[in-house]
C-alpha cells in the first residue's frame, strides 16, 4: 500500500462563527476550539450531519457506490468490492471577496484570524479578516 487516494466529501460544513469573539471558527462539527479566543464552542448542524453519514460515493478504484457511515471527515474508507483503501475528505469552503483597489474577485479559503493577500491582478495588498 504505497498510494493512499483521497476523495473530497460532496458536503461541506458550513462555516460557523465563534460566539465569543466573532472571528471564524475552524471548519468542522463537534467541539471546536476557536483559534483566536480559545473558547471552545459545540458545533452542530443537523442536516449537514445526515448528508456526511449517507453520503454515497463511487470508489475511485473500481467505482462501486460505497456509503460513508458516519460524520467523521476525514474518514478511512475501505471500499467493499476490491478493498482498497481510500480518504474521504472534509470538502472546503472557499469564499469570494472583492480587491479593495482594482475589484476583481478573488477566491479563497478562509481562515480563522488576519492575513495578507495580494491581489493577483493589480499587485495591492490588503488584510482580511474572518
Ligand atoms: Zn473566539
Ligand atoms: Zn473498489
Ligand atoms: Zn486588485
């Protein structure tokens, strides 16, 4: 077993807010802890939680339609048809943000805090902040 393939989840969690300090928490379901404030805040989302445990997918092997079973992202999966071993993957939420200068729109993939970004397009560099 040398390659491990990974497969991004078709569901993604939704982002959620810190309610103690407002900036973005890291994406995921259960206890997080907020990057920022340290609180530690519970995160559930129902609807998202019944896609992640039926969400089906084809083994990216030999294409048999294989069940995930549960919440957890990632997940080992092994498929039931030829056995191989495979990753399913938390799928990430990118956002769109406009260039303060040029208005282009970039995408990227929050993170909690503040970060630097240069605009592709017009060289401007700006701060975001989620
Ligand atoms: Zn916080
Ligand atoms: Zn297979
Ligand atoms: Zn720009």
């Amino acid at each position: 077993m040398t390659d491990v393939s990974y497969v991004e989840s078709k569901y993604a969690v939704p982002l959620a807010e810190c309610p103690n300090c407002d900036h973005m928490l890291p994406q995921g379901l259960g206890e997080i802890t907020c990057e920022i404030c340290s609180a530690v805040c519970k995160i559930t989302h129902e609807p998202t939680v019944q896609s992640l445990i039926s969400e089906s997918l084809p083994c990216p092997s030999c294409s048999t339609v294989l069940v995930a079973g549960t919440d957890e992202r990632p997940v080992k999966m092994e498929c039931s048809a030829c056995s191989i071993n495979f990753v399913l993957t938390q799928k990430t939420i990118k956002v769109e943000i406009d260039c303060p200068s040029c208005e282009r729109q970039l995408r990227i993939r929050p993170r909690p805090g503040t970060r630097e970004l240069d605009c592709p397009a017009c060289q401007t560099s700006f701060n975001v902040t989620f």
